[in-house]
C-alpha cells in the first residue's frame, strides 16, 4: 500500500502564569509599646466557578412535559396561575471539585438569572437528590431548610448564599422554591444558548486564613460547552509510524496512571488511563490493529503515522479517502482501530472518554467513530460508551447502546444534544457499570440508564471482564460517505480513563 505526505514537527510551546505576592508590614502602637512587625503573604485567585451538571423543573402539571432538557427553568408558589395544584420548583446539581483538603471558611453563592423583576421572595434550600430528570413531581428531591432568601427577584442574576450545603468535594443539589407571587417566574438553565446566562455556583475558601495559590482542580468539563480543545496545528505534525509488537502471551501489568486534573472522582478510584501526552501512541496500553478489512465497513483498518498519532496531548484517529489493500481487499478508504485486548481488561468501572467529533451537518455522512467495550471472551455482551456517526440527520445527537448479541439483540437511543453538537467542540463521555446497573452520561449529566428490570439478559451479558475498544470506522449500515464528505477527517481524543470502586 502507497503512503503519500511529507509532515514537519511544530514544537509544543507551553507557559506558566505567575501570581504577584504582595509583603506588607505592619505595626501597631499599644499603650506606648510598639509591637513585633509581622508579613503577612496572600495569593490572589480568582473563585471555583462551577456550571451545573443537570437541572430541571419539577412540577405537579403533567402537561409540562420533560423539563431537563429546556432552556428554562421555573418556580411558582402553591397556588400558581390559579391552579391549587400548581407548584414548581427549579431544581439544580453541581459536582463540587478542587478544594483541598485543609479549606477553611468555604463560602459559595448560587447565581441565577431572571430576565425579569419581581417582587417575589424565592428562597434557595439544599436538597437530597438529583436534579437529572423530567421533572415530574415524585422525582422532587427532599428539600432541607431554606439556607437564603431574595425578598425581592431582580432583573438579572440573582444571588444566594448556600455555603452550609458546600461540606467539601462532591455533589450539591439545591431547589428554588417561591412564596408569593401566583405566576411562574423563568429563570435561565444550563441548557440556555446564552452561556453568560447559564446558573452557577460561586465557591471561594481560605487555607489556615490565608489565601490559597490556585487551586489544582477547577471545574469539571462543563456541561453545555466543552473546554478549549488544544490549540490547532497550523502545519501538520511529524508522527512516528508505530508498529504493532507480537499479541502477548500473558496480561501484561496496568500502567501507573498520572494524576491529573478531573482524575479524582469521589467514590471511584483511578485504575487505567492515557491522557496521550508521548510523541506516539503507547503500545504498552494499546494496540493498533493493521491490514485488517471488515465486512461491516469501507475501510482498512491500518497501522500508520498518518492515520493514528499523538501531538499537544490529544489522540488523532484520522479516515483518509485513498486507495488500499487489506485482507486481499482492495478499500478506497483507511481508518484507525485501537483496543486493549491482552494489555487491559475490566469487570465493572467508570469509563470515560473526552473527545470532538469529525462531524458536522453538511460534510460527515459515512463518518462513525466510537468508544466502546467487548468481552475478553468474545461472546455475549457489548457496551456502547458513545458512537458518534455524522450525516445531516445523524450527527447532533450521540448514541448509547449494549448488545446482547449480533443476531442482533439490542437496545440503544440516540441522545440529542439541547444546544450545539458532539462536533462543535470536547465533550465528555462517561458510562458507570456495576452489578446490575449501567449508566450513561454526557458533559456529567446522566442521559440513560439499563438495568435488570430493563434487560432481561442483564446479568447473562455483564459480569466479566470487557476491554476497550477506540476506533473511527468508515461507512456501514448508517450510511457511506458521498462526494460532500470531507476527507481527511479527525476523531481527537484528549483522554481514556478508568475507575473502580
């Protein structure tokens, strides 16, 4: 097979902010004594700004529909819009993370936005549950007291002061509720096209009563718009054409994950991971299938530089329209194909992926990258973390799945994003599995859920070990490219990253 393309090496340029200290001495004059001159050293940071992972309106009128995924959130009062039975209230969760363990005086302010004035008290309470829902009334979470009170609703954000539900890292869950005022009062929610406008949560501390230096932890990837992806070449890197050892013998031992930034996930513990910062793709995590042809795709699946390589941290998966020969086939397109068979395998973790899609709504038909799992043994079982496929009608949304079989049995959904779409930046996403249970999440909002009562075959399918699989696959039963396609086209991956209980 052919190769084609001369590719030049940009050097990574990374800096450091630098925060200014400031001394300042002071001395204090009592009955005569001049007293001890002491520095005192504060670092100025700016506050963890936290955007919520899921939000919904709860409300007691069927005919509201499903609130998790509207732009608006609402509350009125008991007696709303004359309806004895009426009720809402704005329900909202966040995923506290990057306070050390030494924080003192934690302080955090929930910041919603009104569009406009009322003189309505809302007060904000903690709440036991989840705001991950559609918000009919007997998913209402368990309210505690009120922690604050606005007297009066003003035109813009409102604040309240919600410390006491802040105890440390983890998930805060906190509802609006409206005394007066008998009509609803729109407030805007994550899934708002204005993101200056989206709710958040405000969380400053001190450490031994002193300002800290930055936190190491921030936000997690928010949840409406992903983070800044790594900033795009300009001329295309030089990647160092790997080749595929022998298949090992015996499993060989897990690398040691680096810690980084969003691994520390309260309850699950770090087991496996790439975050792709070498210069080529790490072949003791990974292998990289070659000269395979398949009967379910267009494309060979090739070990090549120019189809799979590492640059700025982030895992290129690249689909090329050129002729190829694999399995005595010849295949007008190449593609790339990891997976972890013999290096890694697990029974039950936390799987997540952050990633852009190569797809957009005009140029991606034929397109279909995944993260997804198989068992070891070949047999019964799979679990569609995400399949990502483009096309005009595919590529907005993203899919979960499990299968039971090939025959096939199955069962899936395709989950539309509420503003923007997997290819409009990095986003996160995470599948929990567990005795019993599987849940899938985007952005750190639960999007589906299987389970035995839902899967008859649960238990049959999902209680063995499962590797990984990473691959961008060209064509199939979604569709084949055509002439608007757009070639070469790149599946980047910022990480993999495991967690077990």
């Amino acid at each position: 097979m052919s190769r084609h393309g001369i590719h030049r090496a940009l050097p990574a340029i990374s800096g450091r902010r630098r925060a200014a200290v400031l001394s300042v001495l002071s001395v204090t004059a009592i009955g005569g004594i001049v007293a001890t001159m002491m520095p005192l050293i504060a670092a100025e940071v700016p506050p963890i700004v936290l955007s919520a992972v899921a939000d919904t309106t709860v409300t007691q009128v069927p005919q509201d529909g499903d609130n998790g995924i509207k732009t608006t959130l609402a509350s009125c009062p008991q007696l709303c819009d004359g309806n004895r039975v009426g009720q809402r209230d704005a329900v909202l969760e966040f995923q506290v993370r990057g306070l050390p363990a030494d924080a003192v005086a934690v302080k955090a302010s929930l910041r919603v936005y009104a569009w406009q004035q009322f003189t309505s008290r809302v007060r904000a309470h903690a709440a036991q549950g989840t705001a991950a829902g559609t918000g009919a009334w007997h998913q209402r979470p368990v309210l505690g007291p009120a922690l604050a009170t606005v007297d009066r609703v003003s035109q813009g954000y409102n604040e309240w002061d919600v410390s006491a539900a802040v105890k440390g890292n983890g998930q805060v869950t906190l509802a609006l509720t409206q005394e007066n005022w008998n009509t609803r009062i729109y407030w805007a929610s994550r899934e708002n096209a204005k993101t200056t406008i989206r709710p958040s949560l405000v969380v400053t501390y001190q450490r031994d009563g002193r300002l800290p230096t930055r936190p190491p932890v921030t936000t997690p990837p928010p949840t409406t718009a992903a983070p800044t992806p790594a900033p795009t070449r300009t001329v295309p890197p030089t990647p160092t054409r790997t080749v595929s050892p022998p298949a090992p013998t015996t499993v060989a031992p897990r690398p040691t994950p680096t810690v980084r930034p969003g691994t520390d996930v309260p309850g699950w513990r770090l087991v496996w991971s790439d975050e792709f910062t070498g210069p080529t793709v790490d072949l003791k995590r990974w292998n990289l299938r070659d000269n395979e042809g398949r009967d379910i795709d267009k494309g060979c699946n090739v070990d090549d530089p120019d189809n799979t390589f590492v640059a700025d941290g982030v895992l290129t998966l690249r689909a090329q329209r050129e002729t190829a020969v694999c399995s005595s086939q010849t295949r007008q397109y190449t593609q790339s194909y990891l997976d972890t068979i013999g290096k890694a395998s697990f029974t039950y973790g936390r799987f997540e992926m952050r990633a852009k899609s190569p797809n957009g709504p005009t140029d991606s038909k034929g397109l279909w990258p995944a993260f997804w799992l198989r068992p070891n043994d070949g047999g019964k079982g799979e679990i569609d973390v995400v399949e990502l496929p483009g096309g005009a009608s595919l590529h907005g949304a993203a899919t979960q799945a499990i299968f039971y079989d090939y025959t096939p049995v199955k069962q899936d959904q395709r989950w539309d994003f509420p503003t923007g779409y997997p290819g409009d930046g990095f986003h996160t996403y995470t599948t929990e599995w567990e005795p019993g249970v599987i849940r899938w999440y985007i952005d750190g909002r639960q999007v589906w859920q299987r389970d035995r009562s839902t899967t008859p075959w649960f238990d049959e399918a999902f209680n063995k070990p499962f590797n990984l699989r990473l691959n961008f696959q060209v064509g199939g039963w979604l569709g084949d490219p055509d002439g608007a396609t757009r070639f070469p086209a790149d599946f980047r991956v910022d990480y993999v990253r495991v967690w077990q209980r």
